[in-house]
C-alpha cells in the first residue's frame, strides 16, 4: 500500500480543514497588542462578532492572530501580496460574559500555522518554517496547561522555536495588534482523518486499497460493441421499470460488468444525468446475482458526502 499517497491526501484534508481563506471574509475585531491573551472583548465588538446574535449564557470559540506578515516593498512597489496576512492562530473560549479563556477542550488548545507559510509551498509565498519543523513542534505540545497564560506563553514558545521571531516582532513596529473572529466550524473531517490514521499505523493488506493507491494506469477498455450494450447478457436486474436505462447509463453498465473490468469503477457526471439510476441497478444486478447463484448477498455500503 502506498503510504505516501495516504499521508499526502490526509494532509490535502487537514490543509482544507484549517485553511484560513475564510478570515478575511468573517467580522473581525482589532486589539491593541498585549503580551498575553486578552482578557476579554469588549461588548459592542462581540455584537459585532456576531451580528446575528449569540445565545445566552452560551460560550463560543474564536480564534486569535496575534502577529501579522506586512507587505514586502523593494524598490518602492510592493512584492507579492499588497495586504497583510496572519500566518498564525490560537483558539480560546469567548464566555458569556464576554472574557477569553483557556479552550475547554484540549485538542482546541493547539495553535494551528496557515499551510501556504510553511514549506514546501509555491514560490510566491512566503515562508516562515519548514513543514517538517511544525509537524514535529505539534506533536511535543503539551495541551495540559491550567491558565490563559501559560496557554499563550506555549504558543509563542512554539511560534518562536519553528519562525525564530517572537508576536510582538512579527507585527507592526509601531501599533502592534491582534485580530480576533469567530474560529471556523472545524472537526467535519475528524472521523476521516481518524481513519487515515487507522489505514497509517495498519498492518493488514487491504487489497482495495492497494488498488486505489497504486501509482499506475489501469489498462483503458474499449467502448462496448452495440451489441453488448443492448443485449448484455450481464445486465440481470434494475431497481425499477419506470425509468429505463439511458444509452449512456446502458454503456456505462457495461463498462462495469465487463470481465476485465478494474475492481474500482468510478462514474462522475452532472446532476441529473442519472448516476443514481445507475447505482440502483448496480445494486439491484449484485443481488439478483447473489440468487443466481446460490450464494449469500454482498455487503454493500453507500456513503454521501453532502447530505
């Protein structure tokens, strides 16, 4: 199995996880740089924080960049990105009453690098540590603080062993800030990461698998004579008699009970092309096979990642 393609698509995840490209889109409050996480916000910033609301007595988790990359000039014009950018975050819990605590959930407490500043990454932006360096300074933080400030001294003892440079030094000479927004609903990828995991430390073949991660071209079929499209002697069922296959459904039936047929098979299309009609008849194929020939029904798993 190859492991490297596994661990590259985890990161692609966790990168699209954490990405920040939202930010600059979210309400924002700015405040005055302290070295130490502020106490709280002010009430009329957390309305605008939230402007729809927030419910009573209920905390919520924000985010906070407490440095800040400038724009790079060389001979008077600007080089790369024309507007500021936080390259880093810390989360904490914004109470009802408007105070910044310590994030009640430990996995909540470990600060997070904006991919794109860390390397490798495209060559025009810019960088602040090596991938490697942050993957291994995560690993050995301690989440087990009791306070907001040995909380904030962790993150910038972190932020300073992998960039050199402390918050204060990475923001505006002359009025430092920070930025905090709303953090963004994150943990929707948790149970896959946690599987890439499982599939990482696993010992077992997993002969699919292999299939999927093999770094090598399947042998390309040829389209189906008229005959085995029409009169495919391996199209034994489908769901249902109202809708009858389509050519391009009929073609693709084929394709997949094809004996040499890859045991991956993947169907994309716009909405509404029938990729679900297909589905139900591929279905509705296995089971009637299963009775044919005498044999228990497969286990089939469906799986959606948008409802």
């Amino acid at each position: 199995m190859n492991k490297k393609l596994l661990k590259y698509w985890k990161n692609c995840l966790l990168d699209a996880e954490w990405s920040n490209s939202m930010f600059y889109k979210e309400p924002r409050v700015t405040l005055a740089f302290e070295d130490r996480m502020p106490e709280s916000i002010p009430e009329e910033d957390i309305e605008l924080l939230f402007p729809d609301g927030r419910e009573d007595g209920k905390k919520c988790k924000v985010r906070i960049a407490p440095c800040v990359l400038l724009p790079e000039y060389e001979n008077g014009k600007p080089i790369g990105k024309m507007f500021p950018e936080y390259p880093f975050f810390i989360t904490a819990t914004l109470g009802p009453d408007g105070s910044l605590q310590l994030p009640e959930n430990p996995m909540d407490r470990v600060p997070m690098f904006v991919r794109k500043f860390l390397s490798p990454n495209a060559k025009d932006d810019r960088t602040l540590a090596s991938l490697d360096e942050v993957d291994s300074l995560l690993s050995a933080f301690k989440t087990d603080v009791a306070t907001e400030e040995e909380y904030w001294k962790a993150c910038e003892a972190l932020f300073r062993k992998a960039t050199g440079m402390t918050f204060a030094e990475m923001n505006y000479p002359d009025q430092p800030e920070m930025v905090i927004t709303k953090a963004p609903v994150t943990g929707m990828a948790q149970n896959i990461l946690r599987l890439y995991d499982k599939l990482l430390d696993c010992k077992e073949d997993l002969p699919l698998l292999e299939c999927l991660t093999r770094c090598e071209c399947e042998p390309s079929l040829p389209l189906p004579a008229r005959r085995e499209i029409y009169a495919n002697k391996r199209h034994l069922a489908q769901m249902s008699s109202d809708f009858p296959l389509s050519v391009s459904q009929r073609e693709t039936l084929a394709m997949y009970t094809h004996p040499r047929g890859s045991r991956i098979f993947a169907v994309n299309g716009p909405p509404g092309t029938g990729k679900t009609t297909f589905l139900q008849t591929v279905i509705a194929n296995r089971l009637v096979h299963s009775v044919l020939t005498d044999r228990e029904p497969e286990l089939i798993v469906a799986s959606s990642v948008n409802n």
